[in-house]
C-alpha cells in the first residue's frame, strides 16, 4: 500500500520524455522564424519559448479556480455546504465556506505539495477548519512523491516549528481518474464517477489530521481526528462517493533528540499503516 492510490503513467512518462528530446533537437523545424539550425538554437529562441510556456503554467490559477467554483457550487447545490466566498486573493488563504453547522471552514489551494510554497499559509482566527487542497493537473507528476512531500517534509514541519493547525488535506483535479493519473477506485467501476459540467471525477483523496498540534512534552503523539470532526472533509468524502476505507488518517509523533526536535509521520488507512517516516529533524530556517 502507498500513501495514496494513485501512480504516475509510466507509459505516459516514456512518452512525454522522447517528446521533450525532439523539441530539444527539432524545434528549429518549427515555425517561420528564417534561422538556421545553429543559428536557432544560438539565438536563445528556444530557451526563451520554454521558459515562456513555463511561466504561462505556472501562474494560471484561473482553470483551477473555476474548477474549485464549479466543485463547491455543486456541493451548495446539494446542501453540502450553506456558501461559500473566494477570499480574492487577500489572505494567504483562498475560500471560505460556511457548513450545514455554521462552522466556518477556510480552503488553502495548493499545487503539487512538493515545492516550499506548501507552507505558505495562515490559519485566520475565525477559521473552525483549516483544509489544504491540493490541485496539481500534470499528468507528467508523480502523486506518491508530491503527497509524501507535502504532508511529511512540508506540512508536518510547519505545523510543529510554527504551531500552525491544519485539519486536513485534499488531493484531487481535474487530472485524477485519466489516462495520465489513472484511479483504482474506478477502475471497473464508472458508476462512481460524477460528471460534474465537463469534468469527470473520481471520489477525492481525503486525509485527516490530528485536531492539537503536537509538542514533546504536552502532547508528542497526537492522533488524527475522526473524519465526523471535520466537517467539510466528511462533506467532500460524502457528496462525491467516497467509502470509508478510503479514507486516510495522518498521525505525528513528535521528540526531542539531544538538541533536535524531531518528528514521525505515520498515515493510515483502512485500519492498516501505509507509510511511516523515521525520525525526522525538523530545519529551523
């Protein structure tokens, strides 16, 4: 068992690397530019065209916000949720969404959870929840990595080093369930996809973590809290067909180690562990 069901397409892979060596080696072919091979490639052209796409990927936030629209206003359709608000990049965090409870649920969204800007984030005082959402559409990516990364070596640090409570994560796009990132949990199975306007979407990958932040020697092992105890993750696994043995349950163990601070993850599943780190020190910047 793995951190999360999902893998990279090694096939796909193969094929997005022999791609990228014939861009490398051919893209002086390509449109009507009147240079020459050497001349091409000299000109700084290409380079130049990379880092352009590049750039135009990396700060488009705005197919993923219209998928997250699309998501909660499904889920406020079905009563879900009572609302929600995009923070309009304001905060250093993204939506608010009011619950059936009136509990106040804040949304962090994320890309692959492998890269420091994971902990980029504030937990504002009249959160009740504070849930990461990761949104990561390459399908060139690698999910066990990103997740892995994200919860141990980013998230698990900041929320000790700096006290920062996080309720849960949320792994889920567009991207889940195709030929580039296939799903198990559909595999054999259409009837648990929803078509949601021109998505086709698996249930989501639903982590719970512990509900007090952990510290040596007042609370070293806390454990995750029951999906029931936050609310918008149990409203996400409930309104997009999650069953309950998909779930995953994030526990850390947190010691002192001569003059380290260190840290274990431990994520589990169906009653089962399916990774756990060694101790871990945690690098104060």
């Amino acid at each position: 068992m793995s951190v999360i069901p999902c893998k990279k397409n090694p096939q796909l892979t193969k094929q997005i690397e022999a791609f990228a060596d014939v861009l490398k080696t051919k893209s002086h072919l390509l449109g009507d530019h009147g240079l020459d091979e050497v001349q091409f490639y000299n000109s700084g052209l290409f380079r130049g065209a990379i880092e352009r796409v590049r750039g135009q990927f990396a700060a488009a936030m705005r197919e993923k916000r219209e998928f997250v629209r699309c998501v909660l206003s499904y889920m406020e359709d079905r009563n879900f949720i009572r609302s929600f608000e995009s923070s309009g990049g304001q905060n250093r965090y993204d939506y608010t969404v009011e619950m059936p409870s009136k509990k106040v649920a804040v949304i962090e969204l994320k890309g692959g959870l492998d890269g420091n800007n994971t902990i980029i984030f504030e937990r504002p005082a009249h959160a009740d929840e504070l849930i990461v959402w990761s949104v990561s559409t390459n399908p060139g990516g690698d999910p066990q990595h990103n997740v892995w990364s994200g919860i141990h070596t980013r998230l698990s640090a900041e929320i000790i080093a700096n006290s920062k409570r996080v309720d849960g994560l949320i792994v889920w796009d567009w991207a889940c369930g195709t030929i580039g990132r296939p799903c198990p949990k559909c595999v054999g199975d259409t009837a648990r996809i929803t078509i949601l306007a021109h998505y086709q979407l698996p249930p989501p990958c639903i982590y719970v973590f512990p509900a007090k932040i952990p510290e040596a020697r007042s609370n070293p092992k806390p454990l995750a809290q029951s999906l029931e105890s936050v609310e918008l993750l149990e409203a996400f696994h409930r309104c997009f067909g999650g069953r309950d043995d998909e779930v995953n349950f994030v526990d850390f163990e947190v010691a002192h180690q001569g003059i380290e601070t260190v840290r274990k993850t431990i994520v589990r599943r169906a009653g089962e562990v399916v990774k756990q780190s060694d101790d871990t020190p945690i690098r104060r910047k």
